[in-house]
C-alpha cells in the first residue's frame, strides 16, 4: 500500500514540476528580449528604432500592437551596407503566419523555404514570393516607419 501511494505522488510531483517548466518558459517568452519579437511603441504616429540597434548584419524582430492585432516586422542590414525593412509576412506564404528567419545573408521563409538575400529586400522586390515591403525613413541616427504604414500591412496578420 505505502509503494502506490509513493507512485501517486511521485507522478504527482513529476506533473506538477512539469506544468511550472512550461510556465516558466511561456512567461519567458513575454518578457522583453526573451521572444522573436521586442515589442515597440509607437510615438507621434511612428516607430523609432535606433540605427545602432539594427546594424550588426543580424535580422531583428519588432511587433506593435494596433487595434489589437500585432503586426510583426523585420529590420536587417544587407550585403550593401543598407539597412533594410519587411513585414515578417511572405507576399504569398502570409496566410500560413509562419514568417522568416535568417541564414547568413539571406532571409528565409519558414513555409516555403524561399531564400531572399537581405539586400534586395525593398519596394524593388515587391509582389510574389518576397517579403512584404514596409517602407521606412533611415537617418544616420534612426529607423523610422510610420504608424500608418504599418497598419497597411495588418491584412498579413
């Protein structure tokens, strides 16, 4: 009798130690810097991201929130030396939700596998399988993309 009752509350134990592991881990993934995307704040009717931010060659994940829907973008600095902004939605693929993710130079959409090298992303490269283009004003200082060009690219999302 004392060796099920040990079993039930070894399981007992296990389960519970397993549920605080996935919660711990979904909390995480809330927190700032912990997910894909750090979440901005949109000031005067644009988002302002710090050039120095973005410029490692690295892609970078941001969502706003509007309307209550998240519209999910990426920033990244080409080949070319350029700073470089999308919707992290494919033109085509948006549907599946699934986005990109980048390897070496190149973004790739995570439904189709298409591969996109960083420095044609751009008003160029609009229109099939690309990632959605989301205009942008880059200073020597700062990104900046309006509210409103944002929310035009909510119907990805």
């Amino acid at each position: 009798m004392v060796c099920k009752c040990r079993k039930g509350l070894k399981s007992l134990l296990l389960v519970t130690l397993l549920l605080l592991m996935a919660a711990t881990v979904a909390f995480a993934f809330n927190l700032p810097g912990m997910g894909k995307y750090d979440k901005v704040k949109p000031v005067n009717g644009s988002v302002t991201i710090p050039v120095s931010k973005v410029s490692d060659g690295k892609a970078h994940f941001f969502k706003i929130v509007e309307g209550g829907k998240e519209i999910n973008f990426f920033v990244v600095k080409g080949s070319d030396g350029i700073l470089h902004t999308a919707f992290d939605a494919c033109d085509v693929c948006y549907r599946e939700k699934k986005g990109y993710e980048q390897l070496g130079d190149k973004m790739v959409c995570k439904n189709c596998g298409m591969k996109f090298a960083s420095a044609r992303i751009g008003a160029a490269s609009s229109g099939g399988c690309n990632p959605s283009h989301l205009p942008a004003k880059i200073d020597a200082a700062n990104v900046s993309i309006t509210v409103d060009d944002l929310k035009a690219g909510g119907r990805f999302f």
